[in-house]
C-alpha cells in the first residue's frame, strides 16, 4: 500500500509536459481554423457584386419576357429574323426597363414561327410557336435566354 504513492524520479513534470503539449496542439488547429474562416468570408465577399450582376441580368430577361407577353414588341414581318429591341432605343415601353432600380443592357429579337411544341395542347393546324432570342447583361453577367409564345397560325 505505501509503495503505490511512491514517486520516482523520472516521472516530475510529465503532466504539465503533456498539458503544455496538447495546448500548443489545440492553439494551432484554432489558428488554422480561424485563418480558413477569414479566407472564406473574404471569398464570399467577392462573390456579392457578381451575384448581383447575375441576377440583374436574370431580372433583365424576365422583364423583356414579361414585355413579350404584353405586346410591347410589334413583329414588322413574320419570315425575317429581326431586333425588336434593345436598351439603346428611345421609343421603348413606359417604365424604364430597370430590375430593383438597375438599368440593364438587352436586346430582344425575333428568330421565327414554328409549330408548337408536342403535347402542349395546341393544334399545329391552328396555332404556331413565335421564338425570340433575348440578351440581357448586368454588370460582367451576360445572359442569352430563348422564349417562345403561342398563338394564331403564321401565314
């Protein structure tokens, strides 16, 4: 029993050598989890004004889309691909073709008629498929987008 509490010589300071030792451990893996973090919020900081420029261009091709749909943008003939329109016209639709207050660059053309897609529930006897190409750009984000609408038969 007494020789259970005997300490040898060689045994002072182990666990203050172990204690330092796993602290030096921990304090680095801490430095090299703050230094990712700072490198990633830096990387996600960056990332914001080109989101920003996407979706102005996304919100650019859905307002010329939504434009399509009210008629804005007359056909002049329905056998030649033409520009319908593109942000440099001064006679473009009331208001200003702006997403949350941007203006964005954009044109919109007319590529052509074809039947309308199958299984739409459209007759192709009665009805034809008006494709437009539109181009919308927000900063250095550059979207070309494809739309189409249905309606009389083309003749």
């Amino acid at each position: 029993m007494i020789g259970s509490f005997i300490q040898y010589r060689n045994e002072q300071g182990t666990v203050t050598l172990v204690a330092l030792l796993m602290l030096v451990l921990l304090t680095l893996i801490g430095v090299a989890v703050s230094r990712q973090t700072s490198t990633d919020i830096r990387i996600a900081g960056n990332m914001i004004p080109y989101k920003q420029e996407f979706y102005l261009a996304e919100g650019g091709v859905a307002r010329e889309v939504a434009e399509l749909n009210r008629g804005s943008y007359p056909i002049i003939s329905l056998e030649v691909p033409q520009l319908l329109a593109s942000d440099t016209d001064t006679d473009l639709p009331a208001p200003a073709h702006r997403v949350n207050g941007e203006p964005y660059q954009f044109t919109v053309r007319y590529i052509g008629h074809f039947k309308p897609p199958t299984g739409s529930g459209f007759s192709i006897i009665k009805y034809s498929r008006y494709d437009y190409e539109i181009d919308s750009r927000g900063g250095n984000a550059h979207i070309i987008s494809r739309a189409y609408s249905i309606g009389p038969k083309a003749e």
